[in-house]
C-alpha cells in the first residue's frame, strides 16, 4: 500500500513524504510508514490508522535507502506475527 497519491489527516501530523506503507498485522489496524524526510533519509512512523496519532521510530535508525527501511519494517512485521 502506497499513499503518495492523496494527503490523509495522519500526513499532516508526521514530516516528510510517505514513499510506502503497509499493515503490521491482518487483524488490527496497525500502519507503518516509510517517510522521506528533509535529510533525504527514511524514518519509520507508526499510527494505528487515519486520525491516530502517529509516533516516530526511536528504536530504528533513519535510513540511507528506501530499500533499507523497508527491510526494517518487514523484520519487524515477522517479530509482530511471530514468523
């Protein structure tokens, strides 16, 4: 899931662009996004969707790459469904 191509209420809350996104889990409605921020990196934000309030990533470090982050995100998704 993408949301580059409309703004949502929870965009306004957190810096940067989303460049992706995706549920961490299938039964709760739980996001993580991958924003490009000002630095030209990539942090990580969490919200538990639209209208939430977003937090960002202390544990991850800003990434380099886009790829790199996304990585995080799905290690972390394994950790969260226990694969």
């Amino acid at each position: 899931m993408t949301r580059n191509n409309f703004a949502t209420p929870t965009d306004s809350l957190m810096p940067g662009t989303c460049v992706w996104a995706v549920r961490m889990h299938p039964l709760y409605d739980a996001v993580c996004e991958v924003r490009e921020v000002s630095s030209g990196r990539f942090e990580l934000y969490h919200h538990y969707g639209e209208g939430s309030i977003p937090w960002r990533d202390d544990i991850a470090s800003p990434a380099l790459r886009k790829e790199d982050a996304i990585e995080t995100v799905r290690t972390y998704q394994k950790a969260f469904l226990g694969n």
